[in-house]
C-alpha cells in the first residue's frame, strides 16, 4: 500500500471518527460536506476555509441588520403620516424601547446580555462558548430599538451576532478551544467589517478588544472574515446605507495645533461620556421596578430629548455626513432652534448641546431597555464634537481650519477614548473617508484622547467591574490562564482529618497509613482546628516520651493562611506567595473543612493551561 493510498485511508477514517460524534440524523447535507473537508484538509486549510464561511454568514447577517433598520426608518418615515413632527419623536423612540423590552420578555424569556463585555466573558469563563440563540436575538431587538429611533448604534449587536455564529460553527464541527475563540473573534470581525466596509479596522478590532490577552499564532482566518464580511457588505448593500464620507480636505502639516488640541478635547469628552454611561447604567439597575417600567421611563425620556434636539434620534450618522458636506440648516431643519435663526453662536449652542446630551440619550436607550452599542454614539459624538471645535475657531476670526477633517479625525478621538482602541478608530475612519493621506492627525488624536482615558482608568470602566472579579481577561496573560482555573478543581479531598479531641495511637496510625505529609484537625462541627504537619513531628521523633505526651491539640497550629472554597484561584496564589506555604486548608464560608491545594497542583495545572493556550 503507497503512501497516497494510506493516506486517503487516515483521512477516511477521521472523517468516520469525527463525523460519528455529530448525530446522522442531526446533520443536512452542507454539514457532511465540511465534515468531510475537516478530514482530508490540514488544519490550517480548514480554519481558512471556515474563516471564508463564517465570514460570509456574518456578513449577511450585518446586511440583513442594516437592512431591516434601513427599511423600518423608511416605513416610518416615508409611510406612517404625522401632520405635526413633535407627535413623530414623541411615538417612536419611546415605542422601539419598549417594544424591545417585550420581546426580550416574551420570545427570549428575559435573556437580554447584551455588548462587547457579553463576548469577552464568554471566552474567558465559558470557553468560547455562545448561545446560538444570540445569532439571531441581538438583530431582532436592535433592528426594533434603533430602526425606531434608539440613540444607539448597531456595531455591537452585529459584533455580538458575529461571535455566536463563529462560535457555534466551531461547536459544531467539535473544534478546540483556540479554533473556537479563532473563529469567534473572525466572526465578530466579520461583523464589525461588513456594518462600517472596513475589514482592516475589524482586524484591528479583533486584536484590540476580543482578543486581549489571548495568544495564537493564526490571523488569517480573522482577515479572511473580514475581507468576506465586507465584500458582502459592499454587494448587497447601496451606498447610501454604508458608513462612508467622501467629503474632506488633503492634510496640510500647518494645521496639527488644531489638531492636538482637538485630541486633548476628546479624551476629556470620551471620560465624560463613560462616566455618564456608568451612572446611566448604575440608575437603571438600582432602580427597584419591573422591567416594563424602566423602558416607559427610559422610553419617554429618550423621546422628549428626540423632541428636542432630533439629531439624538437614531444612530445619527446622516447628522455627521451633513455636517461634513456643510449641511449645517438639516442637522437644525425639525428643532426648535430654527425659529431663532441660524446664526453661527445659535449653531454652536446647539450643536455643543446635542454632543453633551449623546452620552445621556445613548445610554438610557441601551439600559432602559434597548439594544445597542456606544459605536455609532461615540462616532456620532467626536463628529459633532470636531464641527463644534472647528465653528469656534472660525469664531474667533481663524478662517482657514479644516472643517471636514476635524469631524473625520475627531469621531476617531471619541471612539479610541470610550472603547480603548485607538488602532481600530484609526483604520476605521481611515477606511471609511479613504483618508489615508490623514493618518497623521488620525494618529494624534486618536493616541492622546487614548492616553487621556487611559490617564484616569487603566481599563476601560465598561470593563473594570468584570477585569476585577477576574471574569475577562486582561493584558496580564499569567492573571489570565490562572483566572481559567476554578478552585474547586484543585482541591484535594483525600488528605487525613484527625479530630481534635483525638488521641496519640490515632495520629500515629495515620502517620504510618497515610500519604500526604499534612493532617487537618477538626473540631466536633467539622471545622478546622488546625494542621499538623510533619515537619512540626520532626523534633518529637527523637523523644518517646515528649511524643506519647503529647496531645493533638498542643502539636497543632493554626495555618498560616485559609482559603475559602469560593475564592479565585489569582488571590489563592496570592496567598501562597505570601506565606511561602506549599499547602493551604480550604474551607467553607462557615469554617467547615474542605480539604487541601498545593502549590505544586496550582502550578501542574498552569503549565497544562500554557501548553495549550499558547504557540
């Protein structure tokens, strides 16, 4: 038999193995297929492969998101007939909110996790393991909240959808952990990709934000989803309904003072807008109402804000494609502003206005009950923010400042300081405007608005709750692999207990039957008295009579540390370094004794998690 021949035999067989784990009467024809390439391709050929097909999914279902928003603006909009405009702001932003929260009522049964953080979880601590039911649940209840006029955007939601798709085909096809997160971090990619028509800033985004603290060696499957959910993007949608500016100036060198200063503006505006995304946040859940309740409050709020100031309504790109075409009359067309006139100072109240009430109208519309992201907000905000900067110089008498490109420059501001990603708001917006020739200022923004927020927190606040209670990861890679490790895993039961009250023979046979160097004493409720080692025997050894003297209770001691059954295993290696011990009791909450961790199975089981985390 040749080697072609024992070949073809190995691959038929692996398709049998792999191919039996999936049920026969569960799998459709596409299905036996790919099982059938995941067994003759190498293991690189079929994640490029799957990263093409998950690309193209995700891409779709970026499509079919922006699409149905797109055609429910248009129906309410174009269709439904208000005589006054009020009445229009009034019905539809309260309506999408709360329509948003029924159906999470009563079709996802009140599963509504929704976000970036929603993602980062699920790799960390449920080994990249998404709900299939978010490959649809996330475009339902966006579509309904922004399609009505939620001041939200769409991006997370997409991102959201992408990952459970890349997630789930990974589950079915019994994929690894690492070919898991691979493709789930390539269909968020997608994702993101195919919403904005710029692959390399959802490459970027993958790296930035999904990925922190992941090592792999493969990306090309993530830019070969990107390029896929993009081009699908660029097919199917028109280019009215892309994120797109074609409106700039060339980049003169004679401008970057305006430039810096405009950075050093978005990262003081980026800390507040999280800020006012952490109070939003903290009010909803604080607040001791039914679900229904919030999002009618949230509802009416929102909708008397889009009442107001009717840029707040919907994701607001129009708003930053007319201020960049010098639209100023449509940003202020339905406002109440107009019957002042459109005077310069009238436009730049108003505009300084919308920019700071963004951060309030976005975040009561995601946690009142929505879904959405800070994306579009964050986008929409350093737009408006760049215009804002860029009137007030005109203002004071400076005629030639680049309007256009400080709109573009500090949307890409905002966003580096909200989300932390300045290299995806670089490409981003670089890609979008086809403003390469602008990645200078691009650069400088984006970098000291980062630098800024990272000046006030070193993680970004969305994050900082779960970084801290170790349920994301982080950059610190060791902090990572040990915050996969569930204490209860490493405790070992099979150490002998010798009740306090106990006697010498007792302990003796113990010494003499048991295996572990380390006895745990009790008392009558079962909770821990002390431990005695032998090392602490050591001295007896030579003294019979000191030894047969001696009582349980006078040759124990009191551990030098407890670890409690609940306890992360990070602070759990804390403690070993800072009492040099190579065994910790474990207890419960009430003192009750659990059983042993060795430092030596902490570390067994972080070289296993290295190994397979890494190259």
């Amino acid at each position: 038999m040749n080697k072609s021949t024992v070949k073809r035999f190995s691959s038929f067989l692996r398709f049998r193995r792999n191919f039996a784990k999936y049920s026969l009467r569960k799998a459709r024809s596409y299905e036996i297929v790919i099982f059938w390439l995941k067994s003759v391709l190498s293991r690189a050929q079929f994640l490029i492969l799957s990263g093409i097909l998950v690309g193209f999914t995700c891409g779709l279902a970026g499509v079919v998101l922006k699409s149905l928003v797109h055609y429910i603006h248009y129906l309410i909009t174009h269709k439904v007939y208000f005589e006054d405009q009020v009445f229009f702001y009034l019905v539809f932003p309260f309506l999408g909110i709360v329509i948003t929260s029924l159906l999470v009522l009563v079709i996802f049964n009140g599963q509504d996790k929704k976000g970036i953080p929603v993602i980062l979880h699920e790799i960390a601590k449920n080994s990249s393991v998404v709900s299939s039911v978010k490959m649809y649940s996330q475009i339902v209840q966006s579509a309904v909240t922004v399609g009505l006029g939620g001041s939200a955007g769409l991006e997370s939601p997409i991102a959201v959808t992408g990952a459970a798709i890349g997630s789930n085909f990974a589950q079915t096809y019994k994929l690894n952990y690492k070919e898991r997160t691979l493709l789930l971090a390539a269909g968020a990619t997608a994702g993101i990709a195919s919403a904005f028509n710029a692959p390399i800033a959802g490459v970027m985004f993958a790296f930035e934000i999904l990925l922190t603290g992941v090592v792999f060696s493969d990306f090309i499957p993530l830019v070969v989803a990107a390029v896929c959910g993009s081009l699908v993007s660029k097919i199917l949608l028109q280019e009215g309904v892309l994120f797109q500016f074609t409106s700039r100036s060339p980049f003169d060198y004679r401008n970057l003072g305006y430039y810096v200063i405009l950075g050093i503006l978005c990262g003081l505006y980026a800390r507040y807008f999280v800020l006012i995304t952490k109070y939003i946040e903290g009010f909803f859940h604080e607040l001791k109402w039914h679900r229904m309740k919030k999002a009618m409050l949230g509802g009416a709020v929102l909708s008397v804000l889009c009442v107001l100031y009717p840029p707040l309504f919907g994701e607001g790109y129009d708003t930053i494609k007319a201020l960049t075409n010098g639209e100023v009359r449509n940003v202020m067309e339905n406002s109440f502003f107009r019957f002042v006139g459109y005077r310069e100072w009238v436009v730049l109240v108003f505009l300084t206005v919308i920019c700071l009430l963004k951060a309030f109208a976005s975040s009561i519309t995601i946690y009142s009950g929505g879904n959405g992201g800070n994306f579009a907000p964050s986008l929409f905000a350093g737009g408006t923010l760049g215009f804002v900067f860029a009137l007030f110089c005109q203002q004071l008498g400076i005629e030639e400042v680049p309007v256009a490109n400080l709109v573009l420059v500090g949307m890409a501001g905002v966003m580096s300081g909200v989300l932390y990603a300045p290299l995806t708001a670089i490409f981003l917006i670089a890609e979008s405007s086809s403003g390469y020739d602008l990645f200078i200022p691009l650069m400088l923004v984006s970098v000291t608005a980062f630098l800024i927020a990272k000046w006030f927190s070193s993680i970004s606040p969305d994050l900082q709750k779960l970084a801290n209670e170790g349920k994301i990861f982080t950059r610190e890679h060791d902090r990572n692999l040990l915050s996969m490790l569930q204490t209860l895993d490493l405790i070992d039961r099979d150490i002998q207990v010798l009740d306090i009250n106990g006697t010498f023979p007792e302990l003796a046979h113990l010494l003499r039957t048991g295996k572990r160097n380390v006895i745990a004493v009790t008392d009558q409720d079962k909770k821990l008295a002390g431990i005695i080692s032998m090392d602490d025997l050591r001295p007896f050894f030579f003294d019979e009579n000191g030894l047969s003297a001696a009582t349980v209770s006078s040759l124990m001691k009191k551990p030098s540390a407890l670890i409690y059954e609940f306890d992360d295993v990070v602070s759990v290696v804390q403690k070993f370094d800072e009492t040099g011990s190579w065994n910790l009791p474990v207890v419960k909450a009430d003192g009750v004794y659990v059983g042993f961790i060795s430092k030596s199975g902490v570390l067994n089981r972080y070289r296993q998690l290295l190994q397979a985390h890494s190259g």
